[in-house]
C-alpha cells in the first residue's frame, strides 16, 4: 500500500517536472520569437524610414521643379475655347500651388483627384485635386454666386448625368459660369448656351486628356 503511494507521487512528481521543463522550453522559445519579430520591426522601420525620406526628398525635388511649368497665356480660338500656349506642369505635389489663371487649366497637382464621375460640389474646391481630374479627362463646370440659380441647378443635372465631368462654385474666377478641361476653358451665357453641349462633346475625354481613361472614382470628395 505504502510502496504504491510512494511510486504514485513519484510519478505524478516526475509529470510535474515535465511540465515544467515544457514550460520553460516555450517560454525560451517565445522570448527567441519576440526577439526575432522586435529585429524585423526594428529592420522594417529603418528602412520604412529611409523610403519616407527619400520619398519626401523627391516630393520636394519635385515642387522646387514645379514652380516654373506653369508659363504661358491662352490663346482664343474662332469658337471662342481659349487654349492655353505653354507649358503645364504635371508633377504630384503636396504643397498649394500658384496657378496663373482661375480656374487652373492644368499644371502640377496633388497626387489625389477629385472624384469626377458626374460629381457635383456645394463648397469650392483645392485646385491641386481638381487639375488631377482634368489630367484624368474631366470637363470642371464652375461658377459664381452671380450664376443664376436655374443656370446652376440645370447644369447640375448635365453634370450628374455624365461621366468625366465635375462641378463647383469658385468665387474666384471672373465671369460667372466657365467650363474647364485640360489645357482648354471657355466661359459661357447659361445653362442653355449651345456652346455647353460642344464644350462636353469635345473635351469629355477629349483629345486633350494626358491620361485617357484613368478612373474619376476611389478618389477625393467632400
């Protein structure tokens, strides 16, 4: 009876210290493991680092080479599309950029767009993301509060119905309702101006878009 209860606790003793030696074994292992992933955390943001400095360095490199390619004037055509005769930047840039004419027909821009697939807006918009959408092909139908208000509902309603296209008030710009793609801008009478229809049959993905068919989706909205 003695003999098999000493032999138990031995047994049970011999499992305990099993046990420990396991534990202690996992925990040897999972202090190697977190070591591990601490020098790949560390690795990871180094280099991250490196990545980010080096990317800021070329965001700025590429503002500082920004400031001179938005040279030029427009010239007006018989139709009455004013084009612009010069160069027109298309560098990504983070900071404000000093456009020559309101609204911009094009020029460097912030690396996000904003979204222009029959999007219209209440508040004005940073010019950056708005040049990217021209970039992408959009017509950009702005206006004034001296816009009449039928005028701007009823071109609403054509911005709504079309792809590539964006609208917003801009009080910055000087006659009340003005019509913008790349490289190309107009101003016209109302919303039943004929010469709205030919602006968007011409410049929706016109000829002039530096990148057909880029999305006007996935991007910046208010």
């Amino acid at each position: 009876m003695g003999s098999a209860k000493k032999s138990s606790n031995t047994a049970r003793q011999a499992r305990i210290a099993e046990m420990r030696r396991a534990e202690e074994a996992r925990g040897r292992r999972n202090r190697i493991l977190v070591i591990a992933l601490s020098t790949v955390v560390v690795v990871g943001l180094v280099a991250g680092g490196v990545v980010l400095v080096r990317s800021q360095s070329d965001d700025s490199s590429d503002e500082a080479a920004a400031e001179g390619k938005a040279s030029g004037k427009f010239v007006t055509g018989e139709d009455g599309v004013r084009t612009w005769d010069g160069d027109l930047g298309r560098n990504h840039v983070t900071k404000k950029v000093s456009y020559p004419v309101e609204p911009p027909v094009g020029g460097d821009h912030n690396q996000v767009w904003m979204n222009c697939n029959g999007d219209v807006y209440t508040k004005p918009l940073e010019n950056e993301h708005a040049v990217h959408s021209l970039e992408h092909g959009a017509v950009w139908v702005t206006y004034t509060d001296k816009a009449p208000k039928a005028d701007v509902e009823k071109l609403a309603g054509k911005v709504k119905q079309t792809p590539y296209s964006l609208m917003s008030p801009d009080d910055g710009q000087k006659d009340p309702i003005v019509l913008t793609a790349w490289g190309h801008q107009r101003t016209v009478t109302g919303a039943d101006d004929p010469d709205v229809n030919e602006f968007f049959e011409k410049f929706v993905q016109g000829e002039q878009t530096p990148e057909p068919g880029a999305a006007c989706t996935n991007g910046l909205s208010q």
